[in-house]
C-alpha cells in the first residue's frame, strides 16, 4: 500500500444496474443507444466516488452490414489530485467511445485491428465503452457528441472469435535489492504488471529506500539488453526515507537498473566519496537532527512530485496514443469507403453491360422465333439465361426458351408426322396392288394328284404375320428406351413344291419359299421384312393313298427387315408425344418337328390334314438355351386351296437392342395365318 499522499482505494463491490439513458444517434436505419452499469465504487480524499461502465447498443434495419466512422460520446469524468493546498476534485470530458469493440462485429485478432464491420444487417450489437467516474449520488452526463455517421459495408460474415477466460493474478512485490555501484547505502525493490488496456503494456513500479543519514539526489535508469537507457529520471529521498515511481511500456524490454550520480543534496559531493561520507557523517553529528515531522513532509513532497510527473506523462502519453488511433482509423475508414465506393461503381456498371447483353439476347431470340429460326431462338435465349441478374430476368428467359423449344418440337413433328402419312398412303396403295396382282394369279391356278413318281408344283399365298421384335427409341426429346413390340404385317407368299415318291408309301417334299411383309394398312408404321429358305419332310405311309400318315420335317429360313413406329402419326396427329421408334432384325432360324396327317384322295383331289409341333431355334440364342415350342395346323382342302396357321405362346423375341437396362422381360407370342393356292408345273 502507498503511504500518505497516496489515494486509499476500497472497492465495494459489482452491481449491474442497467437503465435505458438516451439515444445518441438515429438515421437511416441506424439508432446508437447507451445505457450505464455500476461496477465499482471508491473514497478517496475528494470525494466518495462511483464508476459506470458505460455501454452502447446499435440497432441496424437496413439489408446491409454497417460500421461506423470516427464518433467522439463524451461524458463529464471526475478525478482525485493532489496539489500544494492538497486534494482537489476535477471534471473533464472523456470519450466513451474509444476503444469500442461490437460484438458480432467481426473477428479482430486486436483492438486496433480493422473489422469487416460493426453491426449485422437486420440485427443489433452491443459494445462496453470506456469507464466513466463520478461524485457518488450522481449518474454518467452526457458532455458531447460527435457522430459522423456510418458506412454499408458488404463484406461477408466473418467467423465468430473465440472467447478466452483469464484468470488474472495479482502481481507481488520483489525482495530489497541494493545497485551494482558504490551507492551501498540505497536498495529497491520492483513490481510489474502486464496485460491489455487499448493494446497491450507492461506497468513497472519502483521503491527506493535510503540507509542515508541525510537526504540524496541520484539518477534511475532502465536499460535493455544492449544497454540503451529507455527511461531516465531524477529522484531526491530523504534521509532514512523511501520513494516510489512507476515507467509504463509496450514492451517488456527492460533488462537492468542503473543508478549513477548519487550526491548528497546538502554538500552535493557524491555517496562515493569517502572523505564525502566523513564529512557527511561529522555534519550529520554536529548538525541538528531532521525532525520526524520534517522528514514526512520531504517524503510528502517526493510523492506529490512523483505522483504529479507520472500523471503528466500516463495523460501525454495516453492524449497522444489516442489521437494517433483516431487518425489511424479515420484514414482506414477514408480508404475503406473509397474502395467501397469505387466498388460499387464497378459493380453498377458490370451491371448495365450485363443487361444490355441480356436485352440484346431476349431481342434476337424473339426476332428468330418469328422467323421459325428455333434453333437460333433457343441459342439466344440460352445466352439471356447465362446473363439474368435477378429472378424475373431469369424467368423471363426461361419461359420464351421453353416457347420457342416447344415451337421447335412442333414444328419437327408436323413435318415428321406429315411424311410418315405420306409413307403410309405409300405403302397402302402398294399393298393393294400387290394383294390384286397376288388374288389374279391364284384365281387361275389348278392343282391335282399325279400319280408318277416326280411332281413339281408352284404355290402362291395371302397372309397375316404378327411378329414380335425389339425396338429402340429414335426421338431426342423421349427418354431412351428399348421396346417389345409387335407388328401385324400383310404377307405375300411365294413357294416351290417338288415331290419325290409321289406315288409310293413314303414320300419325299421339298418346300423352297419366300415371304414378303409390310406393315400396310396400320397407321404410323412402316418398313418391310422378308423370309427365305426352305423346308424337306417325309411323308410315311402304308400305300401313298393311305388315310393315316406320319410326316417329320425340318427347314432353315433367314429373316431379315427394319420398322419404325411414329405414335403421334399413328394417332393421325392429334398427340403430342414425340414417341419415335426403329427396330431392325437379322438372325437365321432352325425349325424342326413332326406330328400326323389325315390324307384323302377323291377323283384326284387331295385333302390334307396335318397338325404338327415344332422346335425352333434362332441364331442368337446361346448354346445351352433351349429352343422354342410352336405349334402348326397344315390343310389341303380337295386341291382347291390350301390354310398354314402358325402358333406359338411365348415366342423368342429377335432384333437389336440399343438400351439394354430399359427393357421391360414380358411374354411375347406369335401368330401367322395363310391362304395358299398351287398350280402344276410337272
């Protein structure tokens, strides 16, 4: 504890007591409040005195982050000082601003640190100002305000700091050392105290006491670890007194103490002096002793001197610090709002060339979408998408690329669905034709039993085939997909029928063919498919007129053809669904089976009835797959013609597939029905 002339400090205690107190500034959006908390209170030789901490909230309403430009909130500060005719109290203005930390105002790794801003769009911020001091009984007062406004800021969130809890220590005095120097008669002693005000410093403070009998002038000196003296001053102590004195720094760079010219102040010879010392003492022994009183009021004295130069220094010191922070951020700020400035110039202009590119590729878009340039429409629109600056833009762009791709879609299928009808009329008027052509000829063949032993005949038939296959879709506006589909097709049949051992029990046919399919007559379908090959079977009877035969045959026939299915021609372009297919097909089959015949010859009229079960094998089945059952009913009805019905209830399906994951496993059958007639060639 300091003695006499020293302030007594009784801390009684922490009390928040929050009230509301005033608004300091309210513009734009943008209203600074403070209010004050009790947090100490002390008696000193004044007065009994109370220290606020004064606190300030910001409230922002605007979109936009904001941080404040240079502010001075002062409030009427009292202090304790000593002078000649003892303590007096004095009043002065003290900006409450300085230092001002907000909270969720950005992550500063120090006070002085620049901030992305102060308060949050939309939110409120809360910050302790500095502490302010006055006569116990009475509240903080407002002494002035300067505010000069704010600046939006549109930086991004930064990250929220950490927070840190210190447990502080009291710092505790040394041991009595004396000085490396023939000063034997003077010792001290040290404390220091370190940590964080406005930015960091380190407080030294000093006690020198004398054994000296009469009072001594020397000089103190701090020096570094190269020996520059930092802090130098000039002390008196009285005889048998102590003096203390404090040095504040930013740095704790003080290595050793350097007391040097220590002289007496009665005789001004130095402590180092022994005939100084002789002479000193005979003059202390002849010399009437310095009274108690006396030395208090020297103690006194050096205290008050001391105490005064420290204060003048820690104010000089602080006024010079402060100023020096506030131009250093009004500059940060200067430069701060001139880059934002330049900023949004840049910006505002990125702007206005975006949206005259986005005009100018709606515009072009909209002239080639009258022309039916669709194409070029949709590469347009695609360009205003790329360049929209808001939701409407890009909507806008949105909807006149959706427009002009349905237009373009509308446009290929009516031009697709128009030439797939015309391909259908096509077809029709051919299979008319060919079916009239085919009829003529059949009406004028004749067929009858010769008994020799070589018969060659030649066959013409009509037919209906519903063959299944696969097919792939073609239109990029459908989802791929590989289909199973049927496709009922007219036949035209073509065959040759030689006979060997006409006339015996066991007879030999062989049965070359070709068969011609389209899909006529079926709206949104076209293409074509053909079959070619041949077939032998040996007909096993008692006499060649027996009434009950055996019959075993086998053949080979190659497929080959293509199709494509349009829906909406097929629906006579009332639909919209842009389902485009193709199939092709290509894969040999083997066919083999047997069964039993009805046979009966009357005035040389044949009838036959031939039920048969056949295997068939495609091409492309695997080694190990099995091949397919199908069923057949053969009749020759008295020479005049012949019916070849064909069945299978879950055939093999045959052509490519394009999309192999999309296909949907179904059980797919197979029908075929023929009327035939034969005329003799030998």
């Amino acid at each position: 504890m300091k003695k006499s002339g020293f302030l007594f400090l009784f801390v009684l205690g922490f009390c928040y007591e929050l009230l509301a107190q005033g608004t300091v500034y309210s513009n734009k959006g943008v209203t600074v409040s403070w209010t004050y908390a009790l947090i100490s209170g002390s008696n000193t030789p004044c007065s009994d005195l109370d220290s606020y901490q004064i606190i300030f909230k910001a409230v922002n309403t605007n979109n936009r982050h904001i941080r404040f430009r240079i502010t001075d909130v002062s409030f009427y500060d009292h202090s304790c000082n000593e002078t000649k005719n003892g303590f007096s109290l004095i009043r002065s203005p003290k900006n409450a601003w300085i230092g001002v930390v907000w909270s969720n105002g950005g992550a500063a790794k120090s006070l002085t640190a620049a901030r992305p801003y102060d308060v949050p769009a939309n939110d409120e911020s809360t910050s302790n100002g500095n502490v302010i001091t006055v006569k116990r009984g009475q509240k903080p007062e407002l002494a002035q305000v300067v505010f000069q406004g704010f600046d939006f800021v549109d930086d991004d969130a930064p990250e929220a700091p950490s927070t840190t809890t210190t447990t502080r220590v009291s710092p505790q005095w040394s041991d009595w050392k004396g000085f490396s120097s023939c000063a034997t008669g003077l010792e001290y002693r040290t404390l220091k105290d370190q940590g964080y005000a406005l930015n960091y410093q380190v407080h030294l403070y000093f006690q020198v006491r004398s054994s000296y009998n009469s009072p001594v002038r020397f000089e103190f000196n701090l020096l570094d670890k190269n020996g520059k003296v930092h802090f130098g001053n000039t002390h008196d102590i009285a005889a048998g007194g102590t003096v203390e004195f404090n040095h504040k720094m930013d740095a704790d760079k003080i290595k050793s103490i350097q007391v040097k010219n220590a002289v007496y102040i009665n005789s001004g010879r130095s402590v180092c002096d022994a005939n100084a010392n002789t002479q000193q003492a005979a003059t202390s022994q002849s010399s009437p002793a310095i009274t108690k009183q006396q030395q208090e009021q020297m103690k006194a004295a050096d205290a008050h001197n001391n105490y005064i130069n420290a204060k003048m220094r820690e104010t000089e010191a602080e006024e010079k610090r402060q100023l020096q922070q506030q131009e250093a951020l009004r500059k940060q700020q200067e430069e701060e709002r001139k880059r934002y400035e330049a900023e949004q110039e840049r910006i505002r202009k990125e702007k206005e060339a975006r949206y005259a590119r986005y005009s100018a590729a709606i515009e072009n878009g909209d002239n080639a979408l009258k022309s039916g340039n669709y194409e070029n429409a949709m590469t347009y629109y695609n360009q205003a998408k790329s360049l929209a600056q808001d939701p409407d833009q890009a909507r806008i762009a949105n909807e006149r690329y959706t427009q002009a791709f349905e237009a373009k879609k509308t446009a290929e299928r009516k031009v697709r669905v128009e030439k797939q009808q015309k391909k259908d009329k096509e077809e029709n008027a051919q299979f008319a034709g060919m079916a009239a052509g085919t009829a003529g000829l059949m009406a004028t063949m004749k067929d009858r039993y010769i008994e020799r032993f070589f018969a060659a005949k030649v066959q013409l038939g009509l037919g209906i085939e519903n063959l299944p296959m696969y097919t792939n879709n073609t239109s990029a506006y459908v989802m791929n997909k590989t289909y199973i589909q049927k496709f009922a097709m007219p036949t035209f049949h073509v065959g040759l029928k030689a006979t060997l051992f006409n006339n015996k029990g066991v007879s030999w046919h062989i049965n070359p063919l070709f068969n011609l399919a389209f899909p006529a007559l079926s709206p949104g379908k076209s293409g074509a498919y053909s079959d070619y090959g041949g077939t032998s079977s040996l007909m096993i009877g008692l006499k060649h007129d027996s009434k009950w035969k055996l019959f075993a045959e086998g053949g080979w026939l190659h497929k080959d053809g293509s199709f494509t299915y349009d829906a909406d021609a097929a629906n006579g372009g009332t639909t919209a669904t842009d389902d485009v297919r193709k199939g092709t097909l290509k894969y040999d089959v083997l066919k083999y089976g047997g069964g039993i015949a009805f046979y009966s010859l009357l005035d040389d009229a044949e009838t036959v009835i031939r039920p048969a079960v056949y295997f068939e094998r495609p091409s492309f089945f695997a080694a190990d797959q099995k091949p397919v059952m199908s069923f057949n009913l053969f009749m020759n009805i008295f020479s005049a013609f012949m019916l070849d019905i064909s069945y299978s209830p879950d055939y093999f399906i045959g052509g490519q597939v394009n999309f192999p994951g999309t296909v949907t496993p179904e059980k797919t059958s197979y029908f075929s029905i023929k009327v035939i007639r034969q005329g003799r060639l030998y």
